[in-house]
C-alpha cells in the first residue's frame, strides 16, 4: 500500500511535532518532512514530493495563503490543507481562492485531520487519474507559470524532480468546506464572558486534571470561545505533562519576572497551546511555589476573567490557601469524586469545609469513571455526601493511558470514546449556559450528614 506523503508546514516546531503526534498512529500515512515558512515548504516539495500539505496561516517571509497560491501553479498533484485558528475566518475565502483543498480549524482531533487528508488525497488521485489528457494538453499551452518560474523567484535556477507542469487555472471549487468549518472560523465577540471553573477534590488521583484538562479542550473547541487553564496545583501539577508541553515559563516565572501583574505581562507568559487553549503551567520544581501568594493568585484570575470566556483552574487536593483564594472568586467549584468509600469520605469532609466557607452554592458533583464499581451504589453515593451527582464521566483507562503517552488530551486522541464524548456533553451544558443540577437536599439534612 502506498502511504500518503504529508509535508508540515508551520513556523513554530511544537506546532509541528503536535501534528506529526496526533498522525502518529495513522498507517497509511508518513510525514516525509518539516517547513518552517512558505518558502522553505516550495523548497521541500520539490525535493521530496509529498501529497499533501498541512500548511499553517502565518509565518515569516511567505505566509500560507501565497505559498498554497504557488503550489497550485507549480505542482498541482500536491493538495493543500490550510489549518487555521478559531477567529480567523477571512482566510477561509483566501485560502479558497488561493487553491487550497481544505480548511481545518484548531484544535483539531486525529480523526477530523487523517479523515481530511485521506479525502483530499482521493479526490487528487481521481483528478489525476480521470484528468490525465487534459493536464498534457494544458501542460503545453503557453503563458503559465511553471515550477522553473516559482522556482526562479525563489533564488533556485532549476527544478531537480525535472516535472512537466501543468496549468495554474481550473481551480475547482473546494468540495469538502464544511458548514461547520465556516462557522468555528467566525470571529468572536468581544465581551469575554468570564466564567470561572474550578475542579477540585481533598482526595488525590480522582481524576481532577484529567476533568480539568479534557473540559478546557472541549470549551475551546466550541465555536469562538476563549479558554484559559491554570495549574494551581503549585507543587505537583502535571498538566504540563498531560499536554506535552516542553516549552515556556511557570506561574512561578512570572510573579519573579514582572514587578506588575497586567493584562500584558500574562499575555506573555499565557502558553498557547495547538488545542486552542492558553495555558499557565504549574512551577517545574516544587520548591518554586512558594514564589506564588495568594495575592498573585486573586490578579491573575481577575485579569483572566477580563480576557477569557473560560477559566479553567485545576488545583492541589488540600484547602491551603492559594486554593481558598480561588475557591473564593470560582464562580463554579466542580467537585470530583469516585465510588470508593475512601473518597467518598473525603468529599463528605471537603464539602463540609466548603459548607463553613459559605461556598456551598457553587459546588456541583461530578462523578469520574462512573462506571467503575467500587463497592458503593451511585445512589448510596448521593445520599451520602448529601449531593446528586451532576454530571457523569465513565473510566477508559486505555484511551486515558493513551492520551496521557500522546501528550493529546482524549478528547482529541480517541474522539468518539465514551469518555470523550461525555466530556462534550459536560462542556455542552456549560456552553449552553444550563447550570449542573444543584444538590436536592438541603443544608440541614448535609448537617445532619456530617454529624453522624
Ligand atoms: N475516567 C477515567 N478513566 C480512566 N482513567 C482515568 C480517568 N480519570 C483519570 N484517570 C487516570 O487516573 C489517574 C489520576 O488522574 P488525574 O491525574 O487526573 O487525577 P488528579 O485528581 O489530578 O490527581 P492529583 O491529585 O495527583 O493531581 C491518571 O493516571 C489518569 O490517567
Ligand atoms: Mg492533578
């Protein structure tokens, strides 16, 4: 079987090697190379001949707009795929008009971009197949660019792969521009709605940054919403980890950098991250968190919540007080359990806090790996900690393990799991502004819980 020959061209290297990470499992697939620019990616196509090219928008010296303009001249078997950002929608037409043969929007799944390059490659194939005797005529009619021309501007006398060139025209219209591509390429409103969601348990190992994680991801996936995720947990966050990320500075970082906390010294330090999402990681090193006060804590959420639709904030399984100050702003404290007694017990004692701090009105209950039967029945559960449960997320410890090896959240990695999809769903209901059901029994009967 003859693998695809895929080309990624985008200017920062993270970019390219999250791509070539989501690809990774793909069979019939190869990358056969890397471009930095438009300039260095006509350079690499002429060499290596890929099919299909993943172009990113912006770049130095020749953006992708122009650079897929002048491979539709010059080699027109090569199809090209623009993968845009949210809120870029202008280049949708551009990119049309220039040639490309598809438009993706970030943050993309491995299913969304192997399902588009397998059908622009088909759909070259067929071309090429069906339109052979046409591309020879064309190929000798005059006045067309050629590879020689493109390559001559680009300071390259002579084209090495020695190919016929066939006609700059005939651009068909791209089929597959999806009315949901269209619509996630609309640019946003301005007013932020800045919602603050912090996931939290006593316990450690619930699944808190796995919920943390997977929810920021599905927010920003939903058209136009602007999601920032914060690791609070100072000493031993790991999103970092779970994210693959391997460049950029701490919360840590930043209260030592900048003597003023504005909305442009986190700009800087927020990390931009392929799913879409801006992220400000946790300290490398534990001994670092002690750097950040609680004060910094209660500026960076509220110059946060001036900026982004989403807060997400995942924390340390204790109630010190970093966690407190973002306890006190969260507009909602989504509360993660699991049907074990030792958590359960655990979740009884946090909401009894909670309850002292007058924060009873913000906690939701989630439960993670639902599904797992650990000795304690969901209702049981409920009566217990004096809460229903809000919202269900089942256990899948090969697509988690998986995501986690990725460094690919599992809402992009294994899309159409179960796991996946009820993380959509919870992303859904807050999207839609529909509040989590709240507890249904009142505060005397958790006091009489507590006491027993
Ligand atoms: N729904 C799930 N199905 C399967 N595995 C899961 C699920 N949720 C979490 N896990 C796994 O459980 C482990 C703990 O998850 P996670 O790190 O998200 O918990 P945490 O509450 O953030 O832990 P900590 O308190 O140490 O920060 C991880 O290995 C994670 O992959
Ligand atoms: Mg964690």
């Amino acid at each position: 079987m003859n693998k695809i020959r895929l080309l990624i061209v985008d200017d920062v290297p993270q970019t390219r090697k999250d791509i070539i990470r989501l690809l990774y499992f793909e069979d019939d697939m190869d990358v056969v190379g890397e471009a930095g620019n438009g300039v260095e990616a006509l350079q690499k196509i002429n060499e290596l001949m890929p099919d299909v090219v993943l172009m990113d928008i912006n770049m130095p010296q020749m953006d992708g707009i122009k650079a897929t303009e002048r491979i539709r001249q010059a080699y027109p078997e090569v199809s090209v795929i623009i993968i845009s950002i949210q809120g870029e929608s202008e280049y949708l037409k551009k990119s049309m008009v220039a040639g490309a043969r598809d438009y993706l929007v970030k943050p993309l799944t491995s299913e969304d971009m192997a399902l588009a390059i397998r059908t622009v490659y088909k759909q070259q194939h067929l071309r090429s197949t069906q339109d052979i005797s046409t591309h020879v005529q064309i190929a000798s009619s005059a006045n067309r660019p050629t590879s020689e021309s493109v390559n001559n501007e680009l300071g390259h006398s002579k084209n090495p792969g020695g190919r016929e060139l066939p006609a700059a025209d005939g651009r068909e219209p791209v089929g597959q521009w999806s009315d949901e591509a269209s619509s996630q390429g609309r640019s946003r409103e301005v007013q932020p709605l800045g919602i603050i969601t912090l996931v939290f348990c006593g316990k450690g190992g619930v699944g808190k940054t796995t919920m943390a994680t997977n929810l920021a991801v599905v927010l920003a996936q939903n058209e136009k919403k602007k999601v920032a995720l914060i690791d609070l947990d100072l000493q031993f966050g790991d999103i970092s980890v779970m994210l693959n990320l391997t460049e950029g500075k701490a919360i840590s970082d930043m209260v030592r950098e900048q003597k003023e906390l504005n909305q442009e010294t986190l700009t800087n330090y927020m990390l931009r991250h392929f799913t879409g999402i801006d992220i400000l990681p946790a300290p490398l090193f534990p001994q670092d968190a002690e750097y950040v006060t609680p004060q910094h804590v209660g500026i960076i959420i509220k110059l946060l919540k001036e900026s982004y639709d989403y807060i997400i904030i995942d924390t340390a399984p204790t109630f010190h007080d970093i966690n407190l100050q973002a306890l006190d702003v969260a507009d909602q404290i989504m509360l993660v359990a699991n049907r074990d007694l030792a958590t359960i017990k655990n979740v009884k004692t946090s909401l009894n806090i909670l309850d002292t701090l007058d924060l009873r009105d913000k906690i939701r209950l989630v439960l993670n790996r639902s599904d797992q039967d650990l000795g304690v029945e969901i209702a049981d559960l409920e009566k217990g900690v004096g809460l229903v449960v809000s919202h269900m997320i089942p256990s899948d410890e090969r697509s988690v393990i998986s995501a986690i090896n990725k460094g690919v959240p599992v809402v992009l990695s294994n899309g159409t799991a179960e796991i996946s999809k009820s993380f959509r769903r919870l992303g859904e209901k807050m999207i839609s502004g529909k509040r989590l059901p709240a507890e249904k029994q009142s505060k005397a009967l958790i006091n009489r819980i507590f006491s027993l």
